[in-house]
C-alpha cells in the first residue's frame, strides 16, 4: 500500500501503535496536558498505564522494568518541571546500563525559542545524561524514530533515550506505515578469541572471573555458571549485580563493592587472570580506580562487552571481546578446561571466605539487624530485594545471598529513593513473586509519595524501613571528618506504619528484636502494600562500627597529629 493510501493517523495514534510493536504492555508516568492526545490514544488499548505521584517515582518505575526484563522500560512525563524531575531515574538508568525510553511532552513547534511556558531544551539538558535525546518534529516520522529509540536504548551498552513529543505534533495528521519491532543485534565473540581465552586461562595459576554489567537474561547466567562449574572457577559479581551468579554456588566468591571483603580483594590484586565479564569495573567496583593501574591494569585482563566504546576506555586489556552477554556465554560452552585445574583449592577457599564474610554480627540497640538478614534468606527464592542509597543498604548487599537472577534491583548510580518505586514496579510486573523494599528513612521519604500508587493499584510488596532518625552514611563522613560538629544529618521522622495505614495500606513498628519476624510475617500475610517500620539504634552505623567509636578514633587520631 503506498504512503498515499495509508490510513492517517495523528502523531500520538502512530506513537502508542509503534509501542504495541515493540511489545509494550506497561507505562509508567504522571499526566499531563502536554501529551494528552497519547493518554487519549493509550485509553483505546491494552496498555497498563500506571498511574505515579512524582516523576522521579514514574522514572525509576521504568528503569525498573529496564532492569528486569532487558527491553526499555517506558515513561511518560509532561514538560519543564515534569522531565527535570524525571532526570534522577534518567541518570539512574545511564549508570546502570539500563534501556528505557523517556517520552516527554513538548510546547508546541510554533513557540520554540521564545521561553515559552515550561519550554526546555531537551538535546541540551538531556544531552549528556541520556544515551541519547531528540525531538520529533514532524508525525511522519514518529515510527522511524521510535524504531530507532528502541534499539539505541537496548543495542551495545544499553541507556536511556529521552524522546520530546511537542504537543501539535501529536496531534498532525500523516499517512505512514508501522516500522516493524525492534531486536537488538546480538554481536557474537570470534572463535579466535574464544581459542585465546582458552590458552589464557590453561597459562593461568589464580584466575578470577568477575561478571557485571546489563543484558543479561536467566539462559546466559545459567551458561556462565556452567562454564565456571567446569573450570572450577571463582566468580565474583560487581557493585549490585550479585544477582547474575547464585551465592549458594560453590564457585562463588562474593561481591566488588563498596566494603568489600578484605580476603576477595586481595585474591583480586594477586590474580594473574582476570575475565571481566559484562562489566565496565567503574569507580566502585575498581576501589577509586586503585584496584589495578590506568591504563595498564598490571594483570592479565579479558574484557568483555557490549558495547565496543567500553573496550580499553579505561583499562587496556590482553584481550578485548565485543560480545553481548548472552552471546559471550552461550560461546563458553566450547571452551575447554585444562586436564589439570591447579586452581581448585584457592576457589574452594574463596566460597568459605565468602559464607564467613556474609555472616551477620550482632550490633547495638534492641534491634538485630541479622534477623533482617534471616527474614530476607528465609524468603522464596526468586524474591525481589530492592532498596535505594544509605548504610542501610550494606545489610542486603554484604549479607543476603540472592539465588537468582532477577532477585536484584538497586541502583549502582547510588540513588537514593530508589528501593520503594522500583519495588511497585516489580510487584506490579510480577505479582506471584515476593517483592521487599529495603529503605532507609531519609531514603524512604524521597518517593514515599509512591506508596499510593501501590495502594492504588493493589500492589501487595513489603516495604522495611530502618529508621535511626538521620542521613546515616553522610553522618558517618561527618564523625570522620569534623567529629562532634553534626550539622545538616538529623531527621525528625514520622511515624512510618502510621503512614502507611494512612494511605490504606498496613503498618506495623518493630522497637525489639523479637517483633522483627511476627512482623515480617503479619506485612506478608495482610495482602496489602505494607510497611514494617523498624526503630534501629544510631549507634548501629554500620555492620563493623558505631558511631562513638568511630567519633573517638577520629578525636583520638587529631590529637596524635
């Protein structure tokens, strides 16, 4: 049929038809008047609108989505005001390596230039946050850009895209054909550099393989570990992607992180082999960048990626490999182990250097976070664990073991306010599995509002919210770097169960560590959305130090200088 004799459809019709394409089944956002001819094109289908309380909540919702499924996660949001707040789950999305695509509405195409109302320049704001932003002027070319939006934000490293939608585009009338759905492309390793893989790791005496990064799906992760079955290797999994390799395996080392083991960091420094697989081995998983010499990292270093860009940007290594993960793993299966696997040993030592270190201790106050740690390990295997930013958090990542992939949603940006939205989304995806959100309480209140969405919608997750009344990690710099002078870190805090009841959901307070697993188990069994709102000592600053002893050290430290 010729373009002529194609029906018309307006821009918003062609656009919620090239997202039926792609097969997207769910939305997130805030409406606005901006895009109202999409709400209204939407209305006709069957897509899940979810309906948020702030765009920074809508944001992370779909870069949730991004995170768990592997295809863009979809936001709508109205102009100015509504897309600066969006930014945060935007940059969230950057620095996780997460597709999702970011609608914004626009001023009309006759006012630009003027600071018209709201008007902002997406290229330029969103230019460098975003993988990639652009503005569609005209209908006719809604499907080619959205085809292309799609596949930017999923091919090579995925990103975000930030797509401007001015509101009399939306409406414009054009004859033009669908695009057809978007696959990303699949770049597959060379067979030789499968054949030098092989020859590294049989040269190797202490190889380690560390896997990160996105575009990862269950069949790849099961391949990996296949493949670290049969060399008997150990495998570390980056900052918050411990989903991608089960800790209960036994070729398991632990995570590269922020306080990281000491024993799995110097295994990482003595290696003479290390396969980094996925990962970019940014700012956190590198220590600062001290892990191994810029750009020659000292070692024999395999990188494989995606994205051919990522590739010696920062470390040189012996061996660079464009690959998807998928397509690195399922080449795995012909790479053979040597006859002899010296290393077997110092694997073996690995994992139960790993089983001590993620042994909870016990800490200060009526509250034990270990029985945290129990409730979490206690829970079905493919649960959900989310949380955003703050010392809390170093109670999920050092001491849960997440089995599964797809067990993890945390945001290596280190956003705060992540943990409570990205829990919506994910219970609202899956609603048969387990979904806890882990907050701290300055991090709860910066999405809290979301708590009416799940209420909303019927969305029954969990959400445990440590409560010690302050900005915990900032308080802790505080006591290091300027020790009794605490400014600018105390909360003055609500009654968070209160809070939760408030909007329809259940609550409940834990002040003793006997109440901690009645509680988990009356949120679980209320079929609501729920809080359990735990009062935690200050003093419990982190797993290994309180708050006074860290005061005194500092104190103790400028005296002797």
């Amino acid at each position: 049929m010729t373009e002529a004799r194609l029906p018309a459809r307006t821009g918003a019709r062609l656009l919620v038809d090239a997202l039926i394409a792609n097969g997207v089944t769910r939305a997130f956002g805030v409406p606005g008047e901006s895009y109202l001819d999409v709400l209204d094109a939407m209305s006709d289908t069957e897509i899940d609108f979810v309906v948020c309380r702030q765009e920074g909540g809508a944001a992370i919702m779909a870069e949730a989505m991004g995170k768990l499924t592997g295809r863009p996660g979809i936001c709508f949001v109205t102009r100015g005001p509504g897309a600066t707040n969006a930014s945060a789950g935007v940059h969230i999305a950057q620095q996780d390596s997460t597709p999702m695509i970011l609608f914004v509405g626009q001023i009309g195409r006759s006012m630009r230039g003027r600071e018209a109302f709201q008007e902002v320049d997406y290229r330029a704001v969103f230019g460098t946050l975003a993988k990639w932003a652009v503005e569609i002027d005209q209908a006719a070319r809604v499907p080619e850009v959205v085809a292309r939006a799609f596949r930017v934000a999923m091919q090579g490293r995925p990103g975000p895209v930030v797509v401007a939608l001015p509101e009399d585009m939306l409406s414009e009338m054009a004859h033009v054909p669908d695009a057809p759905p978007v696959e990303p492309a699949e770049t597959w390793p060379g067979l030789t550099d499968m054949m030098r893989l092989q020859k590294l790791l049989w040269q190797a005496r202490q190889p380690i393989l560390v896997v990160g990064g996105s575009r990862w799906d269950p069949k790849s992760v099961a391949s990996l570990t296949r493949f670290a079955e049969r060399f008997d290797l150990p495998v570390a999994a980056s900052f918050r992607r411990q989903m991608l390799f089960p800790a209960d395996h036994p070729c398991y080392a632990g995570d590269v992180g922020l306080g990281i083991n000491p024993k799995l960091l110097a295994r990482l420094k003595e290696a003479d082999l290390v396969i980094l697989a996925g990962g970019r081995l940014g700012e956190i998983p590198s220590q600062s960048y001290s892990l191994y010499g810029i750009p020659d990292p000292g070692v024999t270093m395999v990188h494989v990626h995606a994205d051919a860009d990522e590739l010696g940007r920062v470390y040189q290594p012996a061996l660079a490999i464009n690959a998807t993960p998928a397509a690195f793993a399922a080449a795995l299966e012909g790479v053979q182990p040597p006859q002899e696997i010296v290393w077997r040993a110092r694997r073996e030592e690995a994992h139960a250097d790993y089983l001590a270190w993620s042994e909870p201790p016990s800490n200060p106050g009526a509250v034990q976070m270990a029985s945290l740690v129990r409730a979490l390990r206690a829970l079905p295997k493919d649960t959900v664990v989310c949380n955003g930013a703050g010392n809390f958090a170093t109670w999920v990542h050092r001491f849960h073991r997440f089995r599964s992939f797809g067990s993890q949603l945390a945001p290596t940006s280190g956003s705060m306010g992540y943990g409570l939205p990205a829990a919506v989304a994910a219970k609202r995806a899956y609603p048969e599995r387990t979904v806890v959100a882990v907050c701290g309480d300055g991090d709860f209140l910066m999405t809290g509002q979301e708590f009416a969405t799940a209420v909303q919608y019927g969305v029954p997750f969990l959400a445990v919210v440590i409560d010690n009344g302050m900005y915990g990690t900032i308080r802790m710099h505080q006591e290091r770097e300027y020790p009794t002078r605490v400014f600018g870190t105390s909360l003055k805090n609500p009654d968070f169960a209160a809070y939760a009841r408030a909007f329809g959901g259940f609550g409940i307070t834990v002040e003793t560590d006997v109440e901690f697993a009645p509680a988990i188990a009356a949120a679980l069994a209320s079929g609501l959305p729920a809080v359990v709102h735990v009062k935690l000592d200050p003093e419990a600053i982190t797993p290994t130090t309180t708050l006074t002893a860290l005061r005194d050290k500092a104190l103790a430290d400028r005296s002797v200088s």
